[in-house]
C-alpha cells in the first residue's frame, strides 16, 4: 500500500512540477495572447471528458471486482472491447467536429488578433489531439481497475515530460509559433496512446494466464450470474450525470470568459487555474487508490477497515493540503512572482489564483463524499445532491462571468464550492459517519489557525530583515514541520478516536 501511494504521489508531483516550470517559458515564447489558445485548449481538455459518459470509471469497478474470477474476467474483457468500438468512433467524431467547425470557432467565439489561418490550423490539430486523449483516457480505466495504478503513474512522468520539454525544444529550435506546439502535442498524444494499448494488453493477458494456472479464486462472489450490458450502463449512467453536471460546473466560467474577455487576459485566468489544479497533485492519486480499494473493501463487509482507510485519507489530505488557503492569500503574489518573472504579470494572476486555489480545495473535499458513494453503489444520492446545487450555481456562474467578469467570477468559484462542501459534505458525514465530524472540524480549525500565525509571522520576518522572494518557499515547509510535532503529540488520542468511529449504512 504505501509503496503504491509513494509512486502515485511521486508521479502526480512531478507532472505538477513540470507546468509550473515551463509555463512561464512557454507564456514568454508565445506571449500572452497566443498563449490564450493554449489555455482555451486546457479547458477543452475537461469538456471532452463529458464524452466519457461515466463508462470509464464504471470498469474500473466492474475490473477490479472482477479480476480474480476467470469466467468474469473474460466477460469483461469481452464487454470492454466492444465498448472501445463505441469509444473509437466518438474520438474520430471528435476529430472531425473540429475539421469542419474550425472556422465557426475562430469567428464566432474566440475574441482574439491571432491570424485566422492559424487559429484554423491550431483547431484540426487541436480537435486531433483532443481525439487521442478521449480514446486513452477510456484504455486508462482499465490498468486503474486492475489496481496498477503506478504503470500509468511511471508512465505519465514520461509522457508529462515529452509533452512539455518536448514542446518546449520545438518552440526553441524548430519554429516559435503556435501550429509548431500543436503539431508537437498531436505527436506526444498519439505515442501517449499506443504505450497506453500496450500496458492494457500485458496487464490483460498476464492476469488471464494467472487465472487459467490457479483455478480455484481466493475471491468469493455471493451472485454469480452473468454481466450484462443492463447493469453496466445502469451505473455508466448515474456516473455520467455525475461527470456531465461536474465538469459544467467546474468549467462554466472558463468557457463564458473565453468568449467574452481578450484572449490575453484569458491566458491569467487560466494560469491561476492552473495553480489551482495543483491540488490534484493530492487528489488524484488518493482517488486512484482508493476507489477500487475501497469498493473491494465495502463488498467483503471489511466496514472497520473501510473507515480507517478513509478516515486517514481525509484528514491527511486536510492536514496537508489547507494551508494553501492562507498561503496564496499572505505570499501569492510573491510566490507567481518568482514563477512568471513579472511582479505585475504576478499581481494579475493571483486576483484570481487565491480564490480559485481555496475552491479546489472544497472540491478536493467533496471528492471524497464521491468515493464513498462510489463503494457503497449509491452514486444516485451524489447525482441528485450535484444536480440541485448545480441548477443553482451553474447559471448564476454564467451570469457573474458575463456581467462582472474574471474577479467576481473566481471568487463566486470560491463562494459555492464552501458552501456545497458544508451543506452536502456535512450532511452526508452527519448520516453516515457522525463520529468522524469532530476530528475533522478540529484537524481543519487547527491546522488553518497554525498555518495563519506561522505565515503571517513568516511575512513579517521576511519585511523586517529585508530577505529576497526565494524565501517564501520556506514558509509551507516551517508550517508543515510545525503541524506535524503538535498533531504528532496527540496522535494517540486522534488514534483512540479513529478507533471509535463506525460506518452507519
């Protein structure tokens, strides 16, 4: 177990690192119009995951739970080819989507100088790349449910390398303009995705010569009647209510904003939230482990260890990752300095970095009332809970982005994610984990109270002596250190505590 977590999280560090690093050249190379299109690409990157329809995360499941029976396995196998069919066809729709609609794109929505032709050549290869990502992501669910989640994790930091010093020499040495990148990024992609097929396929038939040598399964199964496609597309569906309502909601402001503010000052909205994914560098490898554990977990009745896994989960990433917030507020504008460059470039960047690294924190929160209901197959009560808070802030995100503009937009990104983690996160905890909701409030008021004296008195020392920029990264590290001798003197009462907690079903 926590060889896996170390692999994951050592990946997903590194493919954050690497944006922060090259960003900024890139931003200069390009400058910040032209970088606008990259940033447009960003969100379209999230957008074509609506695609996906939930059936991805469904066989993550369905191969995790059915990967130590032979006849099941094979079913699978069976089910998921088919699938890909269906999934090859949408990517190459994709495609062609943006061949033929590349000018309605240039003229229509994008409020930018950049020469039409290459925004038109920048869309093809941009609906092409897009294609590739769609089809792989799917293939990807299939080495998650298999629960060899460090294959994609060590093969990431490579394809996260090529994309970026990839990029990065082709800007440099081949030709400094936009079309150069996307022809770039199309190749990365396409080799992206055959490394992925190949990993799919060793893990699949490895695990059926396995099966076939030990016929008798150490996994027992109290139904044994055959997968249909029925049930697969039961759950595929409330996942993709889910995923569809998600991403609108995370994305709403990104796309308003992109058609109605200059491209240029897209590209800083865009870059804060960019920041703000680095959350995902916690987020995304717990999820990755601890969907197909923890739905393993709940379907063997092993509910004690189900809440230990969980309960530390969450207060780790709360321990861990909540100083952000007051972080961006106090040094933001110094860190993205030392990033970008440009204190003024940084000034404009942070307006909206500190409102939308806060948000991705609640959503980070939320993600795991997700995980829960995932194990427990009751996504139906995440999708109705999403859709209610979603026909409110969807429409009212399209308003501010429209009428107030970038400001207000991330701090309304700010504003509904908080209260939908207190209103559905707090309820969800109350019905069924109750004993877990004390711990948490005090490990976050704690660890936001500790991090807000440490900062600040960080700022102060840092005027007083006069120290150069470099030494606000010492802060985080001064804050974690801290947190970690006052929490680690009262572990065994958090220990005793964590014993105590029962999962209320």
């Amino acid at each position: 177990m926590l060889k896996k977590i170390f692999v994951l999280y050592s990946a997903q560090i590194y493919k954050a690192i690497m944006p922060l690093i090259f960003v900024p050249v890139i931003l200069r190379i390009l400058g910040s119009e032209n970088y606008g299109l990259v940033a447009f690409f960003s969100m379209l990157i999230s957008l074509v995951g609506l695609l996906d329809a939930g059936i991805g995360s469904t066989f993550i499941k369905l191969v995790s739970t059915n990967r130590f029976n032979e006849l099941k396995f094979k079913q699978v196998l069976a089910i998921f080819s088919k699938v890909c069919v269906f999934f090859l066809f949408v990517s190459l729709s994709v495609i062609a989507a943006f061949y033929f609609q590349a000018n309605y794109i240039a003229e229509k929505w994008l409020n930018t100088t950049i020469e039409y032709d290459t925004v038109i050549a920048c869309m093809k290869l941009i609906g092409m790349i897009l294609g590739g990502m769609y089809l792989k992501s799917f293939l990807s669910s299939f080495i998650n449910g298999m629960e060899r989640q460090e294959l994609n994790a060590i093969w990431g930091v490579f394809y996260t390398s090529f994309f970026y010093i990839g990029s990065y020499f082709a800007l440099k040495y081949v030709s400094n303009n936009l079309v150069t990148f996307f022809q770039t990024i199309l190749l990365v992609t396409l080799f992206d995705l055959l490394i992925t097929i190949l990993i799919m396929l060793y893990l699949s038939i490895k695990n059926i010569k396995y099966l076939e040598k030990n016929t008798k399964s150490g996994y027992e199964y109290e139904n044994d009647e055959k997968l249909s496609f029925l049930n697969i597309i039961k759950f595929s569906l409330q996942l993709s209510g889910l995923s569809t309502i998600w991403v609108i909601a995370s994305q709403i402001d990104k796309i308003v904003l992109s058609k109605y503010v200059q491209l240029s000052d897209y590209a800083h909205y865009q870059i804060a939230a960019q920041l703000a994914a680095t959350i995902t560098i916690f987020t995304i490898p717990l999820t990755q482990y601890l969907l197909p554990r923890l739905s393993v977990l709940f379907h063997d009745g092993r509910f004690d260890d189900f809440i230990n896994i969980f309960s530390k989960s969450l207060l780790a990433y709360v321990i861990i990752v909540s100083p952000i917030i007051p972080f961006f507020f106090i040094f933001g504008d110094q860190l993205i300095t030392l990033w970008v460059g440009s204190a003024e470039l940084a000034v404009h960047i942070n307006i909206y970095a500190q409102w939308l690294v806060g948000g991705a924190f609640f959503v980070g929160l939320i993600n795991f009332v997700f995980i829960c209901l995932y194990a427990q197959d009751k996504l139906k009560q995440h999708f109705y809970a999403y859709a209610t808070y979603s026909a409110v802030a969807i429409p009212l995100s399209v308003l501010v982005a429209k009428f107030y503009g970038a400001s207000y937009s991330a701090l309304f990104v700010f504003s509904h994610s908080l209260l939908f983690w207190i209103a559905w996160g707090g309820f969800y905890f109350f019905r069924n984990i109750p004993g877990l909701i004390i711990p948490f409030i005090i490990i976050i008021v704690a660890t936001l109270g500790i991090s807000l004296i440490v900062f600040n008195g960080w700022y102060q020392l840092m005027s007083l002596l006069m120290l150069p920029l470099i030494y606000v990264i010492v802060a985080p590290v001064i804050n974690l250190l801290i947190s970690m001798v006052i929490f680690y003197s009262f572990r065994m009462k958090f220990k005793k505590t964590l014993r105590r907690i029962k999962f209320q079903s």
